[in-house]
C-alpha cells in the first residue's frame, strides 16, 4: 500500500510540472551561471574579488596535472 501511495504522489508531482509548462510557464531551469549569477562574484572566497587569482590558481592546477595521462573522453568530437 506505501508503495502505491509513494507512486501515486510521485505521479501527480510530475503531472503538476507537466501542466505548468504546458500553461505557457516557464520551464524549469538550472540558475546556469554559478557564484556570478548571484551577484556575488566581488566577494568570492577563493579569489577575494581579483579575477587574476582565480586564473593563476587555474593555470598552477592545469601544469600540476600536465603530465598525468587523461581519463576522460570527450564526447563533442568526433573520433
């Protein structure tokens, strides 16, 4: 009986979402911009606001890892 209760309230949950969009609402959405969308990229914790710190850390990161054979594939191109 749980089972078909938890069912059942899942399906009306996504029938919800379903007639929302269908209503000409706008779809749901990730926020797609990360500590900046929030209008708090002058106080960021790991730059404190100077941009060039964050892109020193990148590069000093990407050289540590330049010689490690990569593990990863990537799937936008093709082979």
């Amino acid at each position: 009986m749980v089972w078909l209760l938890a069912f059942g309230v899942m399906l009306v949950m996504v029938a919800g979402m379903a007639i929302g969009v269908m209503m000409g609402r706008k779809p749901i959405a990730g926020s797609c911009g990360g500590i900046g969308a929030t209008g708090l990229d002058s106080s960021c914790g790991i730059c404190g606001g100077n941009a060039e710190r964050c892109e020193e850390a990148s590069k000093v990161a990407q050289a540590a890892y330049a010689d490690k054979p990569v593990q990863a594939r990537d799937a936008t191109k093709v082979d």
